[in-house]
C-alpha cells in the first residue's frame, strides 16, 4: 500500500443497540483505498458492508456509536460536526444508493436536486449556472434530450435513468471517492449494463476511486479491481479481484463461488449450497464465526477468532494452506468447491428422458392473450388497453422444465396466472394435459388443479405469517377431504421430503429463515402430487447461498418425482442451470423459444443476445474479454408498443439495418420461425451470435 | 388539472345535494313539530293546528316537500322556520360568524398541528416528544364542551389573577361597544381568542393534526431521498425542511377535509358556550324545535363548507404533489 | 434507513432448523404490551373505573335516586365526597351511575360496529362489485354529513325509547371509515402471495376470507374496537350534552356534565368531576389501544400509528389514481 491512499479505514467498529443486545455491525475492519482505484466489498446480507460505507458518510444514525479511524487522505472523518461533514459530503465523497425508485425526492424536478447539489459547495455559483451545469452532467449520464429531462420529476424516469440521475448528482462535484452500494440491485439485467457503463464513466470523468458494495460476484467480477469479501462485521478475504476469484483461500470465499449459477459453465453442475445462516451479531461466541457452517472448521476454529493475516493479500482463515493443497487437484474453482463442499453438494442427477415428441405435453398454450383496459372517469369508460401478454405460445411435454426468462413488465408473470386460473382465457387457448380449460365444468377444473400447483417468489408473503406449517402444508390435502391421520402422515412426509424435519411442523413461519420457507412452498405445493409445478422467480429473494440449495432441491424433486415445472425467472443463468427449454419474453410475447443449450449457444434474437451478454459472469478474465452489447434506452410503455416488432426501439440490428429494410420491422409483426432445430425466433432478420 | 378539480367540483356538488336530501328526508320523518304545538297548554284550537300543518306543507307528500324547498332555495328562499319567520334574512349573518370561528381556529389547528408533529417526529423519544405526545393524548381525550368550559374557567381565573379583563368570551364583540377601526379589531380579536382556541385545540384540531403530522413525518424520515440529500452535503436543518417536511405534508392535504367535517362538530359546542350565534347554535335550535327547514339549511352550509374545503385540499395537494399535477 | 443491523440483529435460525422454540405471536405481543408502561397505567385505571362504577352500591350509602334532603348544592365534604347538586343527589353515586352508562355504551357501540367494519370492508375488498361502490360511496357521503349530525337529527326517535336504541344508532354511523380501512387492507392483501396461493389451490372464498383474511386484520380490529369505545363515549356525551342522548331520568356522564355546565364557574365541582372522570377514561381507553396497536406492529416507532399511516397511504393512492383517470 502507498503513502498516497485516497482512503484509510483503520479498526473500524460500529454498533448499535437493539431489543436483544449491542448489535456489533462492523468488527475492526482496515483497508485503503488508492486514488483511482475500484475496491468491491462483497458480502451477503447483515455482513456489514453497508453499514461501513455509511459511517464513510457520516450517515449513520445518532444510536450508532462509531470507533476507529477513518481518513480521507490526511483529515480524519470520524468525530467531525454535521457542519464540517457537510463540506465535504457531496464534494470529496459522494455516494450512490441501492434504490433509485425512492432515492431522489418526489417533488423537485431532477435538474433542481443536481443544481442543489452543486449550489450546496458553491455559493458563489449562480442559479442559472448551476443550472446549465446540471444539463450538461445530465447529458454526461446518457440522459437523451438533458435540457428538457432536467425539468421533468423524477416520476416521470424510469429506475435505470433516476439511478443515472443519482450518479450525475454524485459527480456534480468531482468528488475524489465514489461510494455505489449496490447500484444495480433493483434493476434490470439490460439496465444494470447501462448504469454500470455510466458508473465506468463517471470513474473516467472524475478520476475518482470507487467502492463497490455489491452481493453479486458477477458485477465485481467485471468492474472491481481489488475485492474485499464480508462476513459477519469483518474482512474474510481480501486480494486482487483476479487473485480472489481464480485463488480463493477462505472456504465462505469459495462457498460462494461454487453458489452462483454461471452462464458458462457445465449447466448441470450442482451448486454448492452453504448450509446455515451467517450468525448474530449481538453475542457473537469465540472462535470463528463461520466455523458453524464451514465444512473445513476443525476445533482450533471454535476457540480462537483468525485473524486477517497478510497485507494486500489477506485471509483470515487458519486453514489456507488445505485448501491450496486441494487446489493443486483442480483449476477450477467450481469443481474446488463441490469437492471441499462434497457434504452438502448433491450430485448431478439427470437422467436421460425418452426424446421430446414421444412424451404428452402437460401444458400447451396457443395464442394467449391479456389486455388490461385502461379506464377513465366515473363510469371507467375505457380509453385504452395494457397488452401484458399478446399473443404467447409454448409448452412444455412431460417431465421438462420450461425456463420462462424475461425483464419486469415483459408478461411472464401474466402469462403464469393466465395458467393457473384453469379458466378460460381472453384471446387464445390453454390446455393441461390434453385439456382444454375451457371446457372445464367446476368439477373438472377441480381435478385438474390438483395437478397443477405453484410456488411463488417471496418466501415471506407467500405463506400465511398465522398459521403454523402443519396448516399451511394440510390445508390442499384437507380441501380434498383427507381423513385427519392421513393428512397428518402425508404432511410429516411432505416435511422430510423437502430436506426439513416433521418436528418443524408446529412451529410458525416467521421461525424460519427464507430458503426454509421457500421449501415449505414446495412441500405444499406438492402436497397433492402434481404433475406440473409453476415456479414463479422461487428463489430471487434469497441469498446466493441458499438459493443454491433450493435450486438443488428443485432438481432432485423433479428426478424423483417425474415432475415438469414452469419456471419463470429474470435471471438467465438460474434458468440455465434449471431449464432443458427456455422461452424469451419481451413486452408481452416470446421472441425466442428452443432448446436451452441449443438457445443459449446459438442465441439469434438480439435482445436474447443482449440479455446474455448484459448477465455478468461470476470470472474476472471471462467477464473483461466478453464481448458487451448494451441496449440503448428503456422498455417502451406496453400501452403504446411500438408497431411491427416491438424490440425494433431498442435494436442493434434495426439500427444498423439500411432504411428500405428497416420498413419490415416497422410494419410487420415477426412471427416465430424455425431457426436450425428445435429453436424458434420471432426476428426478421436473425443472425446467430456467440455472446457468453 | 383543470379537468381534474372539475370532475372533483362535479362530485362534492352531487354528495352536497344528496347529505341535504337525505337530511330533509330524516329530518321530515323523524321531527313532529305539530305534537310541540299540541303540548301547549291550554292546547290551541284545531282549526290553528290545522293551519300550521298546511304552513308547514306538512299534509303533503315528504319528496314533494323537498323539491318545494330545493326550488326555493335555488332562488335564495331558504324557507320558514317553525314559528313562521323566513330563514333566508338570517343565514348570511349567520354563516359570517361561523365562518370566521372555523377560518381562524382552522389556520391555528393547522400551523400549530404541523409544527408539533414535526418536532415530534425530529425529536422522538426526546422528553419534548413524550410530552407533546402525552398533551396531545388529553385534548383527543376531551370533547370540546368541556374543553370549552375549562377555557371560560381558566379565563376568568386569569383575569381575576391579573385584576384585567383581557380575556373576553361572550359573544363576538361587546355590545354597544364603538370605537376607531382599530380599536373594534381589537375588541373582536380579545372575543376570538378563546373560542379559535377551543375550535383549534378540540376535536380533529392541532392535536389530530400533530399526531399524522408526526407520522408522515416519521415515515419520511427513513426515506431513501433525505439521505440522498444528505449525501449531496446539505446541513441537517435544510434536509429536513426542504426535503423532509415538503413531502411531509402532502399526505396533510388529504387529510384536511376529513379533518375539517370533524372539526364542523365541534362547532354547536363551541357557539353555545362562548355565545356566538352562528349556524352551530342555530342547528341545536333546529333540532329542539324540530324545524326541518332550519336543519336543512345548517347541513347545506356545512356541506358546502365541506366542499370549499375538499376543493381547498385538492388545489393544495397538488399543488405540492408534481405526482398528480395533469 | 436501509441497514444491514436488523438482519444482523435477528438472524433467522440457520437452514438445519429453529435452535430455540420461540414464543407463540400471542405471547409475543403480551410480552410487549407488559413493557408499554402507559398501556398498562391505561388498563389499570379502566378495571379501576369499571370495577368502582358497577359496585358503588355495595360500598356507597347513597344512590342516585335518592336526595339528601339535607344537603342541596354542598361541596365535597366528609359526607358526600364530591358534594351535592341543587336537588340534593349525591355527586357520587350518579357520576358512578353516569360511568356505568357510558362505559357499557362504548363497549357495546365497539364491539357492534367493528364486527359490522370487518364484515362488510373484507366482503367489499375481496368481491369487490356493488357492494364496494356503496361503501365508497357512503364514506364520501358521511364526509359531507357528520354522523354527530344525523344522530342529533333522529334523536326525536329515541326519546322515551330504551338507550339500546341509542347504542344501536351510534354503532350504524361509526362503522364506515373503519370498513374502507378493512377494504383497503383486503384489496392489498388479496394480492399477497398466500391468499393467491390460497385461491389457486381452489379454497372457496369465504374460506380464504375466513382463514387468510380476516386473521391478518385482527390486530387493526383490536386496536379498532378500542379505540372506538373511547369515540363512542364521546358521542354519547357529546348527543347526551345537547338533550340528544341519554334521557332523564337515566343518567351518562354527558347529561352530568350538560347540567354541571351552567354552573361551572360557581359550583365548580358539578362540571369538574363528571368531566375529569370523562377524559381519564377515554385518555385510558386511548391509551391501551394505542399500546395494543404498538404490541401487534413490531415495525412501529411507539406511539406512531400504523394503521393510520396505511389508511394515509390508501389515501394517497386514491388521490394518485384519481388524478390519473382524468
């Protein structure tokens, strides 16, 4: 480390008081910052990244005390007054927040909120300076039309433009560190390329260093240069971004590593799930505190709390050394840490399935549609309509898991309740297992919804916070009128099916921790033994690590069980662990549909290609050698699609298509075609692309 | 936005006609005037008894009585009372004097509800919040007639401590009493003080208003947008002001016209006790009488008060919500 | 503000399984509500009023009906503690008389009109139709027409009729707001992830109503149902204070309070014990609801009001879609 650090943290420690004792957030933690540098701080929730970014601000409310030193360049920050802060807050440091949606104030045009910023460290400058200043940073971002944007409220933006408009206030002043805590999180794939490429711009403008807070491994993995992982109030590991993911040496590291779905690796390697939960921070017990989860702990990791040993290349792990020897087996990393985490690690077990067309399709959609009108007025006199889902077709035959991917707002979770009502749709047709919905009567449709069951994304909402798990569990079985001791049998089977204990069957929901709640999901949803499940984003709301085991289950269920599954999610990687089809949705229809590996390799439509190429690969070499398409501009408002194909805004072929050609994308609806074998695209001109 | 307080205008109108409508029906099934003439002793003749009941268009049908009053009242006739007087020669000077106790006792409930529920929220758990807090717990504990009372009490206690009569609270202004301009505010201003203090501290005055106030501003101050603007390297004082309270009181807006219906109630009370002749005095004399005409015509003034002030609420909320600005 | 310290704070039992059996929510919330030193002081003082009010006969040699004809207009003295009235009735026994009344009044209005609340907001929210127009509908018209209004405007009815009336008319207009809130929070709840679950698994509705509906809003209803006794007694004393109410010879603290009133500035005990006994029960009343609400929102600050808040974010939505209508 140099003598010019930007910024140096040393023993930092915070905590706060809560109902069960002193909170101890960050544990002495110390790093440097260089000028110019990208340090990402990785970690998952209640590791105390954000927690130490804040006290950086100075933002941390009054109850948190606060030791330690923390200095940017000479002067330090800890102890100084609101006033003092203040001056520099904004101008030497500025930050960005996770949530752009809420983080500019509702009432202010955008181009006032950068104004003040610039008129709050420079009084001297006038208002119709600070002004013009403000568009031309809002231009900077890559806000179309600055000056009139700069009038317009923040409502009015989109959550990838209000993030830009968060980082353009953050650069007003040039400040000499940028703190991001996790920018891209509540955003889209195709969004988080774009704010990410601001944020490489901002860094490029200002010469600022920049801290990345982040949960993800991939958007490091791309924009870090040194990374700092988290656990439980301290520094585990920290090294060169290419050093901690090629050579991880603290076993959480490489537990996390081996927890990512990746685009580019063997589909069908299972994850590696961390069992266990990070511990409280109240009354931490001696020792290590990942000891309890760490497959390598032996009893010298429960006396005594490692130390972070080494200086730019640091673990704080005493055994180090068993994981390089294991390393000197294997390069990659993946298949490192499914051996060291061989316990927990389910093998792979898919089996070979009779081929595609001599299977019975479970679900056949044709032409589905949903418009929501748009209504006005006393008597909703409709002015206009919504087409959420226009004009959707897939399937899915026996025993296959369909992988229905797209951006929010794209339809697909339209089109999963359209499936699971059983009735009638709008426009189109629906059939399960050979039935038409339609013509269901009331106790047909009770038959069939046996069959058909769903899990849903958030493992907090989804289940009824009163009532204990055996009830949630039972209340399918009891709807069918199952004798008392049955129910009772079936619910203790359902539990110890889904990788938990019958015992837990008295206890209520909100005693469990998210991917135990999420099982409970499944076990209910299997309850009456369908044949088709609906997965609806079942495992965004949990953490990496947990999310792994839930994706292992899903797949040991389906093996066991011959199910099929409807698995609808944003994340492409995920999908591509899960899904042998995948079907791609924008603005309510499928642009591309086929074969998962056949899709994923041979990619043709280009917002398929620009959704992959937007999803970050968890590998420092790979991700920096990929080759990047970032879409420009937002999702166009599914009021007012654009005519003909309606990706065509947003289009890298369109755009580079000479003007005769282009009349086809305006005018004609692409309708999907046969694209090589068992792959269909909806693009007039397709043209297959490598981008993983 | 034009269209939108249109389309708002169009709706209290329509609730105005129907709260006076059903008003007229209750009031015209529930009250016997007639059996209050029979009272009287010696009872008076029947062909006196008759008279009044034909007066009163009581031999006719109860629809065809309101659309007989409604059509008057459209030509400014608001009907006769009980007693035969017209009612029309009164409202004017009645509706001035409750007027001028709400604006007033309004303006106070507001200013001082907002500014409690800030500092509240600011300094929660602070001994300055408790005791706001606590305070404000007793005046939502107390209705407004005895809160009324204890004004009149403490008022005379004062007056007796400090040998003045500063203090003034009966009626609006002293009778007989002429002066310079200056001096006859003056004289009105010692009346209203009192009663715009009962009517601002009573029901859905400051103290309602300084417990949402407290929370919507609670709610703001976890808000994402405050530490933006902190980030940015504003002062404390100015995030919470120019951030904070701005978007604080957007929800108030909404707020205002349930607030303002309640606080009409508190309105009777508060005339009766600091003897203001208002229209507050004149529904408990309407009910007492069992007069259906004078009910009716307090519930269409406080209904159009409920409308000027809802229309009043929307023109603020959007004027502080760019959300909804069209 | 957005921190990791809640997460780290209670961390979920780890993925093997719970360590600890936790309490059940019931204990939980006891737990809490013990802790809230100004719940418990509430409670206290209500079983205090209620247990002095309903057995004062026991203790206390004089009655409400009988004057002591040796003493008229007697301040509190050894004899008759908080004196006497003009006709010589002890003070105590019909302020104790006057509390039974009025504590039964808002027990009974509480319990009647939030069952009425639920039913009808969870019915409207959920099916959404007619039945959700009407309620809108009614809301915007009591806005208009303060139920105080119309309860004085019938008042003739109940004259000479048994006060069980009186309490079946009040419960009839103070069921509304808190319907529109039960409405809004099925609205939003119909969307939660377990009641489509619940519906997608082909549960029947009311079944989905009865077991995954109305358990989520039985906290509001609690907190509801206590705070509406203290409103209910206000609006008794407050119809009671105009003759609109209770009628002689029952008697409720407003009809004390009412005929205390003249007097207050020279008999100031004849005002001043009705209406303290008044405001310390509803401030109690106030005050464990406020603590129950407190127990049941683990989310609350103390003393903020989460249903409140909610129904200030319906509002909002409201006025926000309103505005996109047009």
């Amino acid at each position: 480390m140099s003598e010019s650090a930007l910024l140096t943290v040393d023993n930092l420690d915070v905590s706060f008081p809560s109902e069960a004792g002193r909170v101890r957030a960050v544990r002495g933690v110390s790093w440097q910052l260089n000028q110019g540098e990208v340090l990402g701080i990785v970690g998952e929730s209640g590791s105390g990244k954000s927690v130490s970014s804040l006290a950086i601000m100075g933002l941390l409310p009054e109850r948190a005390r606060v030791s330690g030193s923390i200095r940017l360049r000479d002067r330090e920050l800890i102890g100084l007054s609101d006033k003092e802060f203040s001056a520099i807050r904004g101008s030497r440091i500025a930050m960005v927040f996770q949530d752009p949606m809420s983080a500019l104030t509702p009432v202010y045009p955008v181009g006032e909120q950068i104004a003040e910023a610039l008129r709050a460290h420079d009084r001297t400058r006038s208002r119709e300076s600070a002004r013009n200043r403000a568009v031309e940073l809002l231009d900077l971002v890559g806000i179309p039309n600055a000056a009139n944007a700069a009038k317009a409220f923040p409502h009015e933006f989109s959550g990838g433009m209000r993030q830009r408009v968060v980082i353009a206030i953050a650069i007003a002043n040039d400040p000499d560190l940028i703190i991001a805590d996790e920018p891209t999180t509540a955003l889209d794939v195709t969004v988080q390329a774009q704010v990410l490429d601001v944020l490489t711009t901002a860094r490029e403008v200002t010469g600022a260093g920049i801290i990345l807070i982040t949960h993800d491994l991939g958007v490091v993995a791309g924009f870090a240069d040194r990374l700092m992982v988290m656990y439980a109030g301290r520094t585990v590991e920290t090294g060169s971004v290419h050093e901690v993911y090629e050579t991880p040496r603290m076993p959480y590291t490489l537990g996390l590593l081996g927890s990512v779905p990746r685009l580019d690796d063997d589909a069908h390697r299972p994850l590696v799930p961390i069992a266990g939960r990070p511990p409280s921070l109240v009354d931490l017990p001696a020792g290590c505190p990942f000891a309890p989860r760490c497959p390598l702990a032996i009893d010298a990791c429960l006396t005594e709390e490692p130390p972070l040993i080494g200086a730019d290349r640091a673990v704080a792990c005493i055994r180090t050394d068993d994981v390089a020897t294991a390393q000197q087996e294997t390069e990659d990393v993946a298949e490192l840490a499914t051996r060291i985490y061989a316990d927990q690690t389910p093998l792979s077990v898919r089996s070979e399935p009779k081929p595609r067309d001599e299977r019975e399709l479970v679900l056949d959609v044709r032409g589905l549609a949903k418009y929501f009108p748009i209504t006005k007025g006393v008597f909703r006199r409709q002015i206009g309509e919504v087409r959420a889902v226009d004009g959707v077709d897939l399937d899915i035959a026996a025993g296959e898991t369909l992988g229905l991917v797209g951006e929010s707002g794209c339809g697909k979770t339209t089109t999963l309740l359209q499936v699971l009502e059983l009735a009638k749709p709008e426009r189109g047709s629906i059939s399960l297992f050979g039935e038409d919905v339609a013509e269901l009567d009331r106790a047909g449709r009770k038959r069939l919804r046996r069959n058909v069951q769903v899990v849903f994304q958030d493992p907090i909402a989804s289940l009824d916070p009163r009532m204990p798990i055996n009830d949630i569990i039972a209340e399918p079985l009891r709807l069918y009128d199952l004798p008392a001791a049955q129910v009772r049998a079936r619910v203790a089977e359902l539990l110890e099916l889904v990788g938990m204990s019958p015992e837990h069957a008295a206890r209520y929901p909100a005693e469990f921790s998210g991917g135990q709640r999420q099982r409970v999901s499944i076990a209910r949803a299997l309850a009456l033994e369908p044949k088709l499940v609906v997965l609806d984003e079942p495992v965004s709301a949990l953490d990496v690590s947990v999310q792994a085991g839930v994706l292992n289950l899903l797949a040991e269920l389906r093996e066991r069980l011959g199910l099929s599954y409807l698995f609808v999610s944003h994340d492409l990687a995920v999908i591509r662990h899960v899904a042998d089809r995948i079907a791609v949705m924008y603005l309510g229809r499928i642009v591309e549909i086929g074969a998962a590996s056949e899709l994923l390799d041979r990619a043709a439509h280009p917002y398929t290609q620009a959704l992959l190429s937007a999803v970050p690969i968890p590998d420092p070499s790979a991700e920096r050698s990929r080759d990047r398409i970032v879409l420009v501009g937002d999702r166009p408002d599914p009021a007012r699609p654009p005519s003909g194909c309606r990706f065509r805004t947003r289009c890298f072929t369109y755009a580079a298509l000479p003007e005769p050609d282009r009349a086809r994308c305006a005018d004609v609806v692409p309708e999907l075609r046969e694209q090589g074998t068992a792959h269909q695209v909806a693009c007039h001109y397709p043209k297959v692309r490598g981008v993983i | 936005m034009i269209r939108f307080l249109l389309r708002r205008l169009v709706n209290y109108v329509v609730l105005c006609f129907l709260a006076v409508f059903f008003t007229y029906v209750l009031a015209s099934l529930t009250f016997d005037p007639i059996s209050l003439l029979k009272a009287h002793k010696p009872p008076p003749p029947a062909a006196t008894i008759a008279d009044k009941v034909h007066q009163l268009h009581l031999d006719q049908p109860i629809p065809q009585r309101f659309l007989t009053w409604f059509t008057s009242v459209l030509h400014g006739n608001f009907g006769d009372t009980v007693y035969g007087s017209a009612i029309a020669p009164d409202v004017w000077e009645r509706a001035g004097v409750s007027f001028r106790l709400f604006l007033f006792g309004t303006i106070f409930a507001v200013v001082l509800g907002v500014l409690v529920g800030v500092s509240g929220a600011v300094r929660q758990y602070r001994f300055s919040d408790y005791a706001s807090t606590f305070l404000s717990y007793i005046l939502i504990a107390m209705p407004v007639f005895v809160l009324g009372t204890l004004l009149k009490y403490g008022a005379t206690e004062l007056n007796y401590a400090t040998g003045s009569s500063f203090l003034l609270f009966t009626g609006e202004t002293t009778p007989g009493f002429t002066g310079s301009f200056g001096a006859e505010i003056w004289d009105r201003f010692r009346h209203l003080i009192l009663p715009t203090i009962a009517i601002g501290l009573g029901p859905a005055g400051a103290a309602y208003y300084s417990r949402y106030q407290r929370n919507a501003m609670l709610d703001v101050l976890g808000a994402d947008f405050l530490r933006t603007a902190a980030a940015k390297g504003l002062r404390r004082g100015r995030v919470l002001y120019r951030h904070g309270l701005r978007v604080a009181l957007i929800p108030m807006a909404a707020l205002f016209t349930y607030g303002f219906a309640t606080m009409i109630v508190g309105g009777p009370f508060t005339e009766r006790i600091f003897g203001w002749y208002g229209m507050g005095d004149w529904l408990i004399i309407g009910i007492q009488t069992e007069d259906t005409n004078l009910t009716a015509t307090v519930t269409l003034f406080v209904a159009v008060c409920v409308l000027v002030s809802g229309l009043l609420a929307d023109l603020a909320y959007a004027a502080l919500d760019p959300r909804i600005r069209i | 503000m957005i921190l990791d310290e809640d997460a780290a704070a209670h961390p979920p039992t780890d993925d093997r399984g719970p360590s600890a059996p936790s309490a059940s929510r019931g204990a939980l919330v006891w737990r809490r509500l013990r802790r809230n030193k100004m719940a418990i002081a509430g409670a206290v003082i209500i079983v205090l009023l209620f247990v002095a009010a309903f057995t004062y006969t026991w203790y206390w040699p004089w009655s409400y009906t009988q004057p002591d004809l040796t003493a008229f207009l007697t301040a509190p003295s050894g004899t008759h503690v908080f004196g006497t009235d003009n006709d010589g009735f002890d003070l105590f026994a019909e302020t104790m008389r006057g509390l039974q009344k009025s504590l039964i009044i808002g027990l009974l209005v509480a319990v009647l009109s939030t069952g009425v609340s639920a039913l009808v907001g969870s019915v409207a929210g959920y099916f959404r139709g007619w039945a959700d127009w009407l309620i809108t509908a009614i809301v915007d018209l009591l806005l208009t027409l303060p139920g105080f209004l119309i309860l004085a405007v019938l008042s003739p009815t109940f004259r000479g009729k048994t006060w069980l009336l009186f309490v079946l008319l009040i419960a009839a207009f103070n069921w509304m707001i808190t319907a529109r809130i039960v409405r809004g929070m099925t609205l939003a709840l119909k969307e939660q992830e377990f009641v489509r679950a619940a519906r997608l698994m082909g549960l029947p509705s009311w079944r989905v109503i009865s077991r995954h509906i109305l358990p989520q809003i039985t906290s509001l209803l609690i907190v509801d149902a206590t705070v509406n006794v203290g409103g209910a007694i206000l609006t008794e004393t407050s119809l009671s204070y105009f003759g609109f109410g209770i009628q002689p010879p029952d008697i409720s603290l407003g009809t004390l309070i009412a005929n205390g009133t003249s007097s207050a500035l020279t008999f100031p005990w004849l005002f001043f014990i009705p209406a303290g006994f008044l405001v310390v029960t509803v401030l109690a009343v106030n005050m464990v609801g406020d603590g129950v609400r407190d127990a049941f929102d683990p989310s609350s600050t103390r003393g903020a009001r989460r249903a409140d808040r909610r129904e200030l974010r319906a509002e909002r939505r409201a006025a926000r879609a309103a505005g996109r209508d047009s």
